[in-house]
C-alpha cells in the first residue's frame, strides 16, 4: 500500500478473499484495477478475459484491470520488477547458469525472466523434484542464484534455504524477499563480496508497473529509485554501538526526538524480561548468562523496522548479534574519549581497565560498523550528524 500511495494511488487497499469468494469478486462490474498475490497468482487466470502474452507464457498474472469495454484484463508486472532488480544490483544472467530456490509463482516469473534474459541454462530446486536441496552438488557450477521461497521472511529471520558455500562460482544472488532488508542469504552474499539484492526492488518496480495498466499512462523510470529511496529510509532501523559510557542511551533519546522514531534500549529489555538488574545478572549468573540474554533481545529487536536501536557496549563480542542488528539496520559506533566514559552500575567497566578493553573491542566495532561519530562534543551535536549520514 506505501508504494502504490507514492505513486499517487490514494485509493490502494487490502482486501483480503477466501478462495470460494474469488469468483464472484472478479466477476464484479467495478472492480476496476487489482494486484494478485500467493496463492491466487495461478487461481485468477480462467477468470482473465484478455491475458498478456508473456504473462500467459509465464503462466501467472498479479494486475487486472476492468476496462471500459467490460473485459477483464491481465498481466504480470512481476517480470518487469524482476528484471529491474537484476539489472540495479549489476546481476547479468546472460549466458550463465541460474538456480532458482523454489517453484511456486515468483520462480515461474524468474525462469521465464531468466530464460528471456539470455541464461544458458536454468534449474529449478524444489523439495521434493529431480533437483533438490539434497543434491545441489550437481550444480556446483551455478552463475547466480535466486531466492523464489519465503525462507528467510519475517518473522522467520535468520533462516537460509542454502549455503552459498555449494555455489563456488556463483558471482550473484538475488533473494525476492524484501522484509527483512537483508536476509541470512544476502548477509553470506555481502560476506563473500557476492553482488546481491532483495526483493525491494522488484516490489516497487512491478507497483509502478502495475499503476501504468491501471491508469492507461507512463511513470517515469525515475519513480522507482525515488519511491526505494523513501522507503529505505523509512524502513531501516539506526542502530547504536560502542564503548560502555559512550553516550548511546542519550544520543538516542536525542535521536527520537529529532526524528519523532521509537527508541529501543536493549539494556532495558533484559532487565523487564530478567525481573533484574544488570548488575545482578552478573553477580548471580556471570557474564555468559548475561549475553545470551543479550542475544535473545538483540534477535527480537532487529527483526523490527524504522527503530533506533540502543545496544550494550558488549553486544560486538557475540557475532550472531552482526546479522540481528545488520539485517534492518544501519550501525553507527559512537566513540569517546576513554577519560570521559563513566563506570557506574556497569560491572565489565568497574571490573577492567578502559584502555584493555577498547584494545579488544575496537576490531570488533570495526567489524560491525558502517560509519564512525565521534561524541566528544554535545549530544545534540552527535544526534544531528547521525541523521545527516542516515537520511
């Protein structure tokens, strides 16, 4: 629906249809334009008065429109958005093997795209078919592999229907899921230094497709990258690192209320979900208890979209909390100097020297980072640079 209301399509709605509604609901005089999604994809087709050419040869439809002659028209805009997302992330299929996960809808959209792209060969993996997730030895040899399947989805973050290690040669990967922004698969993608992409893309690029049909006229290509931009911005999570004392938890308060954004303080949910302190947690269960802790909330907290993300300075010593905080977010490391850090209620910082422990932390900042802002000065100071570099 944000999408469609960028374009300037204030009537967009859900509707939501149990299948033995779908009939009547498309013989309707006024529908006027709809988008189709799993599982009617397939399902509306017999109900299709005029069916585009490559959307019958694709064998699914996701835009109808009711035009004025009375008939029901129809096309897949998909393929559209498909090709845009391999042609934004600088994915070429042309004379390259492509194995695409998955055989529901969006794959048949990839292989007819695939295949009208120039791919030499494409191979379908399916649970259960001649190619499967059991026997991906045999396409060792893949070019680019493309996610067609939910795994990976909200709220199932953190899972992955393949490790890229099978696919030694693959030099792209494109998964359509676009919530979360990264998927483990697009994390193991950018790890290996793989040309990857989500499915936001191609979301906003069949949208803009579709308003076309819907309304007999041309949206500048431009549309597409103004509308991604919007909702990059809008979606992404700004997420907090650094020493203990550093000035997270008020230079994200700051942040709130420069941006109007909620505030998540991870600290803080472990004590509501503890019924402790922090400092209690540590003196009666020792630190590893404590960062499992941390991991769980961290997990939660980073399927969570358009937050600003307030993290323990230790949070960098679990590498499982990289992909949590990466998947939706942009990683700012606050840094301070260790002169000015205050030690109070944090037992590690009481416990260790600051200059031992910044030695130790600072590769592992390094590591989760995406920008460095220095918080020497004021914390309005440091809220506006972080949002200057975000939006």
């Amino acid at each position: 629906v944000p999408i469609h209301t960028a374009l300037g399509c204030r009537g967009y709605r859900l509707i939501e249809l149990e299948p033995e509604a779908l009939p009547a609901f498309l013989r309707e005089t006024d529908i006027g334009g709809c988008n189709v999604t799993i599982p009617y994809k397939r399902d509306v087709m017999p109900y299709c008065d005029v069916i585009d050419d490559a959307a019958r040869a694709i064998g699914s439809v996701n835009t109808l429109v009711r035009r004025k002659d009375g008939r029901l028209y129809a096309w897949n805009t998909d393929a559209a958005g498909f090709c845009y997302m391999l042609r934004r992330a600088g994915i070429d299929v042309a004379g390259g093997k492509v194995v695409i996960l998955g055989s529901g809808g969006a794959s048949l959209t990839a292989q007819a795209m695939c295949r009208h792209l120039g791919a030499r060969e494409v191979v379908v993996i399916s649970r259960s078919g001649e190619n499967n997730y059991e026997n991906l030895s045999r396409h060792a040899d893949a070019d680019i592999v493309v996610n067609t399947t939910p795994v990976g989805m909200f709220p199932g973050n953190g899972a992955a229907p393949v490790d890229l290690a099978a696919f030694p040669a693959c030099r792209g990967v494109a998964d359509v899921v676009y919530n979360p922004r990264r998927t483990a698969l697009l994390l193991q993608a950018e790890a290996l230094g793989i040309p990857c992409t989500d499915g936001l893309p191609m979301l906003v690029a069949q949208a803009k497709a579709a308003e076309e049909h819907f309304f007999e006229t041309a949206i500048p290509d431009s549309e597409n990258e103004r509308i991604l931009a919007q909702l990059r911005q809008e979606t992404a999570n700004i997420v907090l690192i650094g020493m203990p004392g550093c000035g997270k938890t008020t230079v994200g308060q700051a942040l709130a209320r420069l941006t109007g954004r909620e505030a998540i303080d991870i600290d803080q949910r472990i004590v509501q979900t503890a019924g402790r302190s922090i400092p209690d947690i540590f003196a009666r269960d020792g630190e590893a208890a404590f960062r499992e802790l941390e991991r769980r909330e961290t997990a939660e907290a980073g399927k969570l979209s358009g937050k600003i993300i307030l993290t323990g300075g230790g949070v960098v010593k679990d590498p499982r909390n990289y992909a949590s905080l990466r998947q939706n977010g942009r990683i700012y490391h606050l840094t301070r100097n260790l002169d000015a850090l205050p030690t109070d209620g944090r037992p590690l910082s009481q416990e260790t020297d600051l200059a031992v422990m910044w030695a130790q932390r600072e590769p592992l900042y390094a590591r989760f980072r995406d920008a460095v802002i220095d918080n020497n000065g004021t914390v309005k100071d440091t809220a506006a640079a972080i949002w200057r570099d975000f939006c």
